[in-house]
C-alpha cells in the first residue's frame, strides 16, 4: 500500500475547507484516509491551518509521498514560522 499525503474536500460548493490526510494512493480524492492530519481553511483572510508535524514526519520517515499542494501549504506555515 503506498501512502500518500493529500489534502480531501469537505466544504461545500463556493467555501471550500480541505483535510490533509495521509490515504492509499489507490483511492479516489474523497475516500477513507489512513489518518486525519490536518486542517485548511483556505476562505478566511490570512488562510486557517491546524497540522499535526508529527504525525506527518512519521508518515514521510515511513515512506509516504506529499502532494505538490501540501508541500506548498508546509513550506508557506514554516515561512510565517507556524510549527
């Protein structure tokens, strides 16, 4: 199984909010993930995050792959130095 973290729509239409989510790379963008890791709120003004560092570094020590989208939405947290 290979393990992907991605992020999962669960807003409605025109307010979006997403999970990142660790899931098998074999499933569709809305199915059952592995584990919940996060939260982002793109809609309110500067952008809602709520992530579990851990969580992620151990599922990329265990050979999961990162989204271009979650490795952006990391990269812009530690800019505005969020860990």
């Amino acid at each position: 199984m290979a393990v992907k973290l991605r992020l999962t729509k669960i807003g409605r239409k025109h307010n979006p909010y997403y999970r990142l989510v660790a899931i098998d790379s074999q499933k569709a963008r809305d199915g059952k993930p592995v584990e919940i890791l996060g939260n982002y709120s793109p809609i309110v003004n500067p952008p809602l995050w709520s992530i579990k560092y851990d969580r992620i570094q151990y599922w990329l020590n265990n050979g999961a792959i990162m989204s271009d989208k979650v490795k952006a939405l990391l990269k812009q947290t530690e800019r505005l130095g969020m860990e």
